[in-house]
C-alpha cells in the first residue's frame, strides 16, 4: 500500500519550499523523462501558487546544476546531483506541458471533459467563474416571464415579506434575488432533491391548536400566558412539555407529546420558507439549460458537483480514473484546509487508486488559515481524509520554524493565540458571547478552538529584534457611534502610511487588511484623497460615484426630459439650487452646440459649480470625475463623438474602474482572504467588531428547506446544525485575524476600538482577550 505524507505548515514556515524539495525528492528516484514527469501532480488552489510553485522548483533545480551554496544544500536534501537536476531540466522546459502543477478547479475540469462524452455534454465548453451573475440571470429570465410564472414569484415574494428581518424597500425584488441567490449557493447540491410542503397553513394550524388543547390541562406551576400566533403557541407548547418531561421523565406519553411538538415545529419552519422551493427548482432548471443549450459551465462549481455526483453513482467510477490514475504515481496536495468536500469526493478515487499501486499522497494545510468556509472549504477534511485513506501509511510532519516575521511579531501571535489553547477561559468568552446556546454545544466551539489553535507556537528564525521598538503596534479609537469611530480608524491608516513613508518605508512595502470589499472600497478612496497612491483588487466603480451619476443623469435630461425616473434622481442630487426646469434650461443652452462628451461634461461641471467643490467638500469624488473626463477622451479617440451612445458605453455590463497597476509604489488595500500565502513589510489591520453574518439560516434538512430563525422552536440537532454554520463562520473570522497579522515581517499595526460594540456574535471579546494577555505579558501600554 502507498504512503501518505501530511504536513502541517503554519503561517510563514516555508511551505513552498517544503513542496518544491518534495517535488525534487520524488524526481530524485525516477529516470529523467517525459513519462516520469508525468507521474507528478502538485495541486495548488490559485494559479498563483501554481506559477509560484513552478518557479521554485525550476530556480532550485538550476541551483543545483550549478552547484551554488544553496544548491549544495538542496542536493544533500532532495539527493539530487548536478548531473540529474540538468537533464530534469532539460526534460521539463522540452514537455513543459506534462509539468503537472495545476489548480484544483482545473485538474477537476479535466475529469469533467474527460466524462463529458458519457453525460452527453458537449467538451467544448464555455467557463463562467461568476455563480451570482448566472443565478442573477437566472432570476431575471423567471421575472421577464412573468404571465408563465406568476405564481412562483408571488410565493417566494410573499414568504420573504413575512420574514425579512430588515425594512422593506420599494424594490422588494431586489433584496429578494440576493436572498434566493445565497439560498442556492449555500444549499445547491440538494436543490433537485427538495421536497414540496403537502399541507396547508390551515391544516398546519388546527394541529397545532389539536396539541395545544392537550397542553393547556397539564399542570405547571407558572401563570400561563395565552399565546396568539402560530409561533407563539408552539413555543408555549414546547416550553410546557419541557419542564413537564423534567418532572416525569420515565413517561413515555409526555416524551411522545414532546417528540410531536418539535415534528410540528420542525414543519412550521418548513412552511415559513417553502414558498422559496418553487423559484429555487425553477432556478437549478434554467442554469441546467444554460449547460446544456450554450455550453456555459459554471467554474469549479458545475463541474465540481456533476464530477461528485457521477463518482457517487454506485459501481460506477468512470475509466478516466483509472486510466488517469495507471499515469500517476505521487500527488502533492497544497493548502489542503481550502477542499470543499465535493472536490474530496470527485478526487478520492483516484488518489485511492494511487495509493493502491504504491504510490504517495503529500497533503500540506494549516488549518489556522481555514478562511473558505463559504466557498464551501472544509478544514475537518484534514483529519476526516485519513480516515477514508486509513490503508495507506501515514507519517505526520510538522514546520516549527517561521521564517518571515521578526521575533517580536512571531512572540505576539504565540502569547496572543496562546490563550485559545485554555479551554476554561475560552469557554467562558464563548459562552458570553452566544448566551442562548446550550453549555455543550458552546463547549464544542471551544474545543474546536483548542484543537485546531494546539500547534501555534514557532520559532523565529530570523535574526533577534529584542533591542527595537514599536514592532507590534495596537493603536486604540475611541468614537461616540460606531460612524465616529471607523471615520477615526480611517484617519489613523493614514498618518501611519505618512508616519511610515516619512521614516524612509517604501509605499509598496504597506499593506492594509480588511474584511470585506466595501471596506476596501472605503479605505481606498480615503487614501486616494489624501494623495497616498495605492491599489486594490476591488477597484473603485465610476457607478458609486454621486458626481458621475449625476453628471450621467444630466446628459439624460438633455436629450429626453420626459424621463420621470431621472429627473426624480437629479432633483434628489441636492447638487442643484434651482428648479429642474431652470436648471436644465441654462446647462442645455451652455451645451447646445457641443457634441463632445469630453467637453459637455466639462462645461456642465462648470456651469453648475460641482468643478468648484471637488476642491472642497466634494474632494473624495475628485478621482471618479478625473477618471470619467478620461474615459470620455479616450472614448472619442476611438469611437467618435455622440453622447448617447457614449453614456450607453459607461453603463455597459463591464463599467471602468479606478485602480493603479501593482508594479507602481503603492499602498496595496486588500481584503485578507486576497493576501493569503502573501507577505509585507509593513502590514495594518483595522479590526472593525468582525461579527458573524449568518445569524438565521435558511438550510436543507430532511429534504426540506427550513427556516431556523427561531431557535426556541428547534429540536437539539437543529440547533446543532444551525450553531454549527454560526460557529463555522466564528472560527474563520478568528481565522482571518491570524491570516492577516501573521502576512507582516518587519512591523504590524492593529487599530481597534476603544469601546466594544454591541453587536451579537461579535469575535471583539476574543479579539480583545488575546491582545490584553499579550498586552500583560510584555506589560505594554496601547497608543
């Protein structure tokens, strides 16, 4: 039987290099050629690391044949001599493609094609990698058949208006797709599967009101109050039956009313959300179509499913696999923690099949940086694969040493996670901050906690910085709102960045860690209007901008003043000081015989003042209005004058955005799960109360949607399957903290606030713990 080699790899203890010299270990013991290469298959998540992958083992490789001192240690590591590196190297730039270092999604898609034939798909298939621009269109396809599918619409709107726990807007649609979209994202595997509620709301009620007779005879010693609603007759029914089960827990008759009370419940909360079902089956049948009428697949989500599902199919593993698999011999597996466990299902066959034939299995993950849980990553597959690969030989490793942060950096992520490790302590954090939860069920959270957070500790080996200051920074706001308080964060990045540059730090050396794109959105443009050059992988769009659109608005009214709709958003700009009709009077005069969009935009700016206060207390919409004037020349370079057509232009399905190119000096402002596997001189960390989103989830269970918003209404393993989405969420957001101070090598800032917020399910009390027993240890005082 094979081997299977796992290494667990914290943040900053040279995994790459782990997985290049086991790369160069394994063609140690082969003959150099193409039919060798091809038995290696490194899988990475990102085409980055791909690349990156690629380009150490070849750099390595070149160390080697040329005896260099790095060389001769990575000789005596992987026994690779001069002689067989050169000819390996030769091999590899003369079959560049057999060098088998691919993404997950991509060595999936081959399978795919590969069993398209047998699903009587076509193989030449176009790749969407965007799920919300598909399900969206999806939606829309539903909307503009609306005579067709009246009554689909109508019931998933009417459940979503009796549940919705925010305002209703006027566009209730709008907020409507959102919901429906993360429904299905979060629930697509089961979506065919789901069962149809066969009882009405009247039925529903006379059940419960049947039981609610039976409960309002038994004897408890509380005055009762006479519950109204559905909701709150089940829940003085079940809190009844409770403490009368306490009393008389030998009794089977009070345990079957007890039983029955959560079965009704359980339909209930089926019932609240299963006017959803239709659209989501109506949904999962457009996409199909999408498939199989264009050709469209969605990336790594598709593919992924169909590949799981036909390998689930009983007896029934494609030949692909084993064909694949008589090719292969060993496979390297990175950032394991990030597999969803539809890509483990699609791929176990074959790495069973290598394993079989004497092969090796090298998985590297840390599951401190699990931060894809809503992609669909699983980081419990780190231990739970073993036990589905339990044949093979397993040998466990683990990398101590960090060789990226200053000692003083790698000190403050020991002591500070170090606390995560007692389970006392933790517990009494957790339990304070989800009151409601049963003691043994927050009791799992924490030692989920201690389990994965027991190997946190690391050796530095850089080069000790014991006699420098001011390496781990925490910098304190103290606001009156939680508005106040981000506006003070914001205005602490920057006199950090300018504190930095002043002392010598490149801008390119900087990098700001947010949670979310709206933030880095905010950031972004709050360093654009400080004249600190930076960057982001989610630009600035022009369509944000209240000057573009009013701008847009304005061309608009000048050549259609019927247009209700825009008029309306114009007057509401409060960017003019006159009636709608005055205004547009003297702009229309002042551009009457301009047909440049260039000009015409210059001259409305103009005419109505805004060019005055981009100056002033419009400065932060200065960079959209520069980039639109852009746009609107180069636009004329290339297609001419004409406004309509040129407002059609901006409005397109890919409208510009406001970026700098990453090889400038630059700030880089980023979300954390972007940076992963990424490092910087200086990092800063803005921590904003990280709090858990999904508080009510709509999930799958029993072949049915249910809605588990109310959790007095749920029975122990509802509560642990919807506690245990919450506490997913929690742990990747103690996760993204560690991703994001653990990317700094020479010097980390985190600014918090003073004050905690009041937010439920807030990570800020961890947060906060963790800091202060690093704070007290090194009896340091915060800025």
């Amino acid at each position: 039987m094979g081997k299977i080699i796992r290494i667990e790899a914290s943040a900053g203890s040279g995994k790459t290099r782990a997985l290049a010299t086991h790369f160069l270990k394994l063609l140690s013991e082969m003959e150099p050629s193409k039919e060798n290469l091809n038995k290696v298959l490194a899988i990475t998540f990102t085409n980055k690391a791909a690349e990156e992958m690629k380009e150490r083992i070849i750099k390595y490789l070149k160390e080697i044949s040329f005896e260099t001192e790095e060389g001769s240690s990575l000789a005596n590591e992987t026994g690779l001599d001069r002689k067989r590196a050169r000819k390996w190297l030769d091999v590899i730039v003369e079959n560049f493609d057999s060098f088998n270092v691919k993404t997950i999604d991509s060595f999936i898609f081959s399978l795919f094609k590969a069993i398209s034939f047998d699903l009587k798909i076509s193989s030449d298939l176009d790749v969407t990698f965007n799920i919300d621009r598909e399900i969206s269109r999806a939606f829309d396809v539903i909307l503009s058949n609306i005579d067709k599918n009246k009554d689909i619409i109508e019931k998933a709107l009417l459940v979503y208006l009796q549940t919705a726990e925010d305002s209703i807007s006027l566009y209730p649609e709008v907020k409507l797709k959102r919901l429906i979209t993360d429904i299905y994202k979060h629930n697509r595997n089961y979506i065919n599967e789901l069962e149809d509620l066969e009882i009405s709301l009247k039925e529903l009620a006379n059940k419960i009101d049947i039981l609610l007779e039976v409960c309002e005879k038994l004897e408890t010693k509380e005055t009762d109050k006479v519950p109204k609603s559905e909701k709150e007759k089940l829940e003085y029914i079940i809190e009844k039956l409770r403490k009368v089960v306490e009393k008389n827990s030998s009794s089977s008759y009070y345990m079957n009313l007890y039983k029955e009370a959560f079965e009704l419940s359980k339909t209930f909360l089926a019932y609240k959300v299963s006017g959803y079902v239709p659209i989501l089956k109506e949904i999962r049948s457009i996409l199909d179509k999408f498939l199989l009428r264009e050709g469209r697949v969605k990336g790594g989500d598709d593919w992924t499913r169909i590949v799981a599902e036909k390998v689930r199919e009983e007896g029934n593993i494609p030949l692909i696999y084993a064909y694949i698999g008589g090719k292969l011999h060993h496979i390297l597996f990175d950032e394991f923690q990030d597999t969803s466990r539809e890509q483990w299902d699609a791929l176990k066959p074959l790495l069973e099949n290598v394993l079989s034939e004497g092969g090796t299995l090298l998985i590297v993950g840390d599951k401190k940086q699990a931060i894809y849980a809503w992609r669909g990553g699983d980081a419990t597959l780190f231990d739970s694969c073993l036990e589905d690969l339990r044949s093979a030989h397993l040998i466990c490793q683990e990398l101590t040493k960090n060789f990226r942060s200053k000692a003083k950096i790698v000190d403050f992520v020991n002591k500070s996670f170090h606390i995560l490790k007692n389970n006392e302590e933790i517990f009494e954090i957790i339990d304070n901050i989800f009151k409601s939860y049963d003691k043994d069920i927050k009791e799992i959270l924490s030692h989920r906690l201690a389990e994965i957070y027991s190997n946190v500790h690391q050796e530095c080996h850089r080069a000790s910085d014991e006699d420098l200051d001011n390496i781990v920074n925490i910098e304190e706001v103290d606001g009156e709102n939680p508005e106040s308080i981000n506006d003070l964060m914001k205005q602490k990045v920057v006199e950090i960045i300018k504190k930095e540059v002043k002392n010598g730090i490149n801008h390119g050396d900087i990098a700001v860690l947010l949670r979310s794109n709206e933030e880095v959105k905010e950031y972004q443009k709050i360093l654009i209007i400080n004249d600190i050059p930076s960057y982001s992988h989610v630009s600035l769009q022009l369509e944000k901008s209240k000057i573009v659109k009013f701008l847009l608005n304005t061309l608009r009214l000048i050549y259609n003043r019927n247009d209700k709709v825009v008029r309306f958003s114009l007057t509401n700009s409060r960017l003019i000081d006159k009636p709608i009709e005055a205004f547009l009077g003297r702009v229309k005069r002042r551009v009457l015989n301009i047909n440049s969009p260039y000009e015409m935009l210059a001259a409305i700016l103009e005419e109505t003042g805004v060019s005055k206060r981009l100056e002033d207390d419009l400065a932060h919409e200065r960079p959209f209005v520069e980039m639109l004037l852009e746009i609107a020349h180069q636009y004329e370079c290339d297609q001419g004058t004409g406004i309509r057509r040129f407002v059609e232009f901006i409005e397109g399905e890919s409208p510009p955005t406001i970026g700098l190119p990453e090889a400038v000096d630059a700030v880089l402002v980023s979300t954390i799960h972007r940076v992963k596997g990424l490092e910087f001189p200086v990092v800063i960390v803005p921590y904003r109360d990280w709090s858990v989103v999904t508080k009510r989830v709509i999930t799958v269970h029993e072949g049915k949607l249910i809605y588990l918003g109310e959790l007095d209404l749920l029975e122990r393993d509802l509560k642990m399957k919807k506690f245990d989405t919450i506490s997913r969420e929690f742990i990747e957001l103690i996760n993204l903290f560690y991703v994001a101070i653990t990317r700094a090598q020479d010097k980390l800032y985190i600014i918090i606030p003073k004050k905690a917020s009041r937010k439920s399910q807030s990570t800020r009390k961890l947060i906060e713990r963790m800091i202060n027993y690093y704070v007290e240890s090194e009896k340091i005082t915060t800025n």
